[in-house]
C-alpha cells in the first residue's frame, strides 16, 4: 500500500507560489516531486526556486513519470477537464482547482470518469477546512443563533480591487479560459461553503448580467439558493462598484441573532440577543494547507474525501444557472 503521496503540479503558476505548493511538503507522507508547464523555462525557474526535483514542459510526460503518484491540476478551468481524465486514465488520484470546470457537464464527465475508473478525485474548495469556517459551521450545528432563517451575501468590487486576482493573460474574465467571469473565479468558494455549513439543495436560480461591456463576462450576477432544511440564500457578485462600495459581506441571519463575516477575512462577529462577540483568525501561510492534508490522507485511505467530484459537479451546477440567461441573450 502507498506510504507516500509523491505528488506532481500540472500549471505551476501564481497560484501554486505561496497558496498551495509549498504545502505540498510540509504536510506528513507528502512530497511534491515534479512540476509541468508549457513554458519550459518557467517551469525551470519554478522547480529550481522551490526545490522540485523534475520538471516537465509536457503534462503527459508528468503524467506517466512512475514517481508521481498523484496528480494537483492548478491550470486555467478550460484544461481542467482534459488533464484531469488523462490522469485518472492512468490511474492517478487527482487534486483540481476550483472552478472544477468550465461548466457542469464537464464536471460531471469528470466524476463520471473518476467513479467509472474507481480513481480519487477532490475538488480544492479548500475554505471549508480552514480554521474560521470550520468555527462557523461548528456555531451553524450548534445552533449558537438559534434555527437559521436565512443567508445574505453581497461581494462587490471595484476594477482596481485587491481580491481581484490578476495573471499575465487575464484569463480570468476570458470566459473562453474560465467559464465566465470573476464570478467563476470567486463565487465557487462561496456556492460549496453553502453547501457545506446548509447541505442539500433544494432548488435555485439566478440572473447574470454584463453591464459595463468590458469584457467579454459577466460582470453582476445574483442568484438564490433554496436548501431542504428550509434555509435561504440570497447573493449579489458586482465587480464593478466605486472604490468607497466595495464589499464582501456574508450575513446569517437565525432565530436568536446572527453570524457576520467575509469569504476572504478572518474576522466573525457573532451577537445572540444583541451582545456582539468578534472572533478573529490568523492568517494562513499556505492557505490550501489544511485543505491538502485532508487530501492526502483520502489518497492514503486513512480519512474521507474532503470535497468530493459530486460536490464540485453541484456546485458547478448552480453557477451554471445563475448565469444560464446570459448565454441565452439576456442584455441590458
């Protein structure tokens, strides 16, 4: 049986600096052994700074290295797909980034595949095991507010934001690349920590919108989350508000008071009966950290699947219907 997930990095890029690469060694029975990108000499200068021992300008061929044992997709959403079932048609477990895909029927192929094949597949929604939203969800069961009545969520961004992630392409508003815009980049944080602090859905839907015709994407989406426990979600993405209007706000409203925090902070603050307490977090090194050594015992056998092909399928699933109108002609 594997003692040791020796690990490979198809797309080395931005995101693998500080958020996930380096937790790739610092995690027990985990060692990251090869990297891959197109750009040869990048891929040089990665492997060489962070002291990877392979590198590889062709994703095959770090595929098919028998070292590698396990396999983390950290490129642009429109190779997940692709990259994902070549390795898990060599029987490598997988690790993508969000968004899973560039939309649910890929997804769903990608589970598919992975069941079919009897391969690991986890999805890296990596908030839901990091300390403050694990606190969050422990308040949600505990019932610290009592029974939840309803959820309201606003992100807004301006252009010039700081959460606004940029690349050298800025593949992220190229919906070709990434399925949309920075609602796909964003939003699947929030879509599965929904799921994950309210469980099974029941139903929802949304409206997209590409008001400032920047981009190619959507740049105002609002969409509803109806859960089986009765609980409801309302959110609005906009990226495109004044400097002063920027926002990211969770509110959850319950029967005894409520539970307030951002996606991407690291304060709470919880008030029961109108006494407010804040809760405040240090931030993470390695943000994917937690996240990966949960990954690495599934892959082991020695824990669950931390996100699951079928949560990321679900989630991909709500995207698509919050900004399903767009692409059948809604204008502004």
């Amino acid at each position: 049986m594997t003692q040791q997930i020796n690990w490979g990095i198809i797309g080395c890029g931005d995101v693998t600096e500080v958020k996930s690469g380096p937790a790739f060694n610092k995690v027990a029975h985990s060692k990251l052994i090869a990297v891959m990108r197109r750009n040869a000499d990048k891929a040089a200068d990665y492997a060489r700074r962070h002291g990877v021992p392979k590198w590889y300008a062709n994703a095959d061929q770090l595929i098919n290295d028998p070292e590698v044992n396990a396999v983390y997709i950290a490129t642009p959403p429109s190779t997940h797909a692709a990259y994902t079932l070549a390795a898990l048609r060599a029987g490598k477990p997988v690790y993508v980034e969000k968004p899973m895909a560039l939309n649910a029927a890929e997804a769903r192929q990608m589970y598919n595949y992975a069941t079919h094949k009897n391969v690991k597949l986890c999805i890296a929604h990596y908030r839901r095991m990091q300390p403050m939203f694990l606190k969050i969800k422990s308040l949600v069961d505990e019932g610290a507010i009592g029974h939840i009545r309803f959820v309201q969520l606003h992100l807004l961004q301006s252009p010039s934001a700081n959460l606004i992630a940029r690349s050298e392409e800025n593949w992220r508003i190229n919906p070709a690349v990434s399925g949309g815009g920075l609602f796909h980049d964003l939003a699947p944080h929030q879509i599965d920590l929904l799921l994950y602090l309210f469980g099974a859905v029941k139903q929802y839907t949304g409206l997209a919108i590409n008001q400032t015709r920047a981009s190619q994407a959507d740049d105002l989406v609002s969409g509803s989350i109806l859960f089986e426990n009765g609980v409801l979600f309302n959110g609005v993405w906009c990226f495109t508000v004044n400097e002063q209007d920027v926002a990211d706000t969770c509110t959850i409203y319950g029967s005894k008071g409520t539970i307030r925090f951002g996606f991407f902070g690291q304060k709470v603050w919880v008030t029961v009966d109108g006494q407010t307490e804040l809760l405040e977090f240090e931030p993470l090194q390695h943000v994917e950290q937690p996240m990966i050594e949960k990954v690495v015992n599934y892959f082991l056998g020695s824990g669950e699947n931390p996100c699951s092909g079928a949560i990321g399928t679900e989630v991909m699933e709500i995207i698509d219907a919050f900004t399903a109108n767009n692409r059948s002609g809604f204008d502004v």
